[in-house]
C-alpha cells in the first residue's frame, strides 16, 4: 500500500571534497614502475598502499594542489601527464563525502622520501600481479586497473 509520506533520501554533501592523486611511474613516455606510498596514519589506514596526494584547498586548482601535495608528501616535483579518467566527473568516489581525480606522473626533480603520512615507498612493476600483491586502500583498489590501461593504452 503505497504510503503519503516522503520519501526520505541519504544526505547528500553539500560540497564533495575534492582529492587528487598521482600515479607516479618511472617514465611517462615508457613506463615500467609506479611508485606505491603506505599509509602511516590515520590508524585505520596504517599499513594499507595507496596513491600519494591530498586534498584541494580553496582556491587551488587540482594539478596545482597535486604539484604542492607531491612536494610536501614526497619532496619530489613532477611532470603531470595524462589524467585517469574516473567513472564520475569528480573522479573515483572514496567515500560519500569525497572523491579524487588521478593523474599519471614522472619525478622531474627530488628523490621520493616518506616525509609525511607514509612510512613507505615501493617501486613496483606496472604489472596487475605485482601491483595487486599490495594490500590497497579498499577506495583505491580499482583505480589500479585504471591505471594500467592508462599508462599502457593498447593498439
């Protein structure tokens, strides 16, 4: 019997919060390696692999807020490539109240260091098996497949 109430839908955000990423490889142009960042906090995260960034400030542009994350996770400065196309206009969904778009990069200057929320980092062939063998970061886990047709688009 249908019913005069309305219906009551999830609470939507009122602004998403918008993260960017970075799949660093060794080579834009014939990448072999990606560079994989764990996860030193917060404790729920601890342990887990993801893709090293953070989240856009006011004002900041995306590819800028990647540039200023990189540095200050890293110590590295990059050459942005192509983007990873997600399956939604703000990119790949982490949770309700945020998403992150992904970008393919090269290190142009620095070496990478865990300087802050990572306490490693791993090169790791651009290979689904090896790169699976990480235990990923539950949001993070299908952007890796992404990422691979991404960096190695076939004929």
């Amino acid at each position: 019997m249908p019913s005069d109430a309305p219906e009551t839908l999830p609470a939507v955000p009122a602004v998403l919060i918008q993260v960017v990423g970075a799949a660093i490889v060794d080579s834009l142009a014939e990448p072999a390696m990606m560079l994989a960042a764990r996860r030193s906090a917060p404790p729920a995260l601890a342990g887990l692999w993801e893709f090293p960034g953070g989240k856009v400030e006011p004002g900041e542009g995306a590819e800028a807020a990647l540039e200023r994350e990189l540095r200050e996770e890293l110590g590295v400065a990059v050459i942005l490539g192509p983007e990873v196309p997600g399956p939604t206009a703000a990119g790949w969904p982490l949770n309700p109240k945020a998403a992150m778009r992904v970008w393919l990069a090269e290190i142009r200057a620095g070496e990478a260091r865990p300087l802050q929320d990572h306490d490693e980092l791993r090169w790791v062939p651009l290979e689904r098996a090896e790169l699976t063998e990480l235990d990923w970061i539950p949001a993070d886990f299908p952007i890796v497949d992404a990422v691979l047709q991404a960096a190695r688009p076939g004929p």
